[in-house]
C-alpha cells in the first residue's frame, strides 16, 4: 500500500498553499487493487447486516424513550 501511495503522491500537482490535484487519468493509470470477490461479498453482507442492526437499535431506542415518562412517573408515586 506504501507504493500505491506513493505514486499517488507523485501524481498529484500543485505547490505550497495552491489547491493539490490530480486528474481522472492519473488515477486510473495507478491500477489500484480490488479485494477479490469473495472479500467483497463478506464485505457487502456485513454492511447489510450493520443497517439492520442499526435500524433496530434506532427502533428499540425509540421505544425506551417512550416509556421513561411512564416509568418516572411510576417511581415518584412510589409504585416501584
């Protein structure tokens, strides 16, 4: 990864406070590697299952929400 970087640096331009660039075909000519495909379908499953757990957690995280102001109401009654 150290080569890769280094050519990348070696691709971009520009000097001193000057905005640092590259162009589109510089990038391309670099050949960066790919995981192969199995890698990438590892990858991608477990992203899936990130936003599914995700989307529970922002679920079950509503529903707690909602039930504190009954909870608090309960415990200054004196009913827990």
């Amino acid at each position: 990864m150290a080569d890769l970087s280094t050519r990348l640096k070696d691709a971009i331009c520009g000097i001193g406070g000057r905005l640092e660039r590259t162009r589109p075909e510089q990038v391309l000519k670099l050949g960066i590697p790919m995981p192969d495909i199995e890698m990438q379908w590892k990858a991608a499953s477990l992203l899936q299952r990130m936003e599914v757990t995700k989307r529970l957690r922002s679920h079950s995280e509503r529903e707690l929400m909602a039930l504190i102001p009954s909870v608090l109401d309960r415990a200054f009654r004196g009913e827990l």
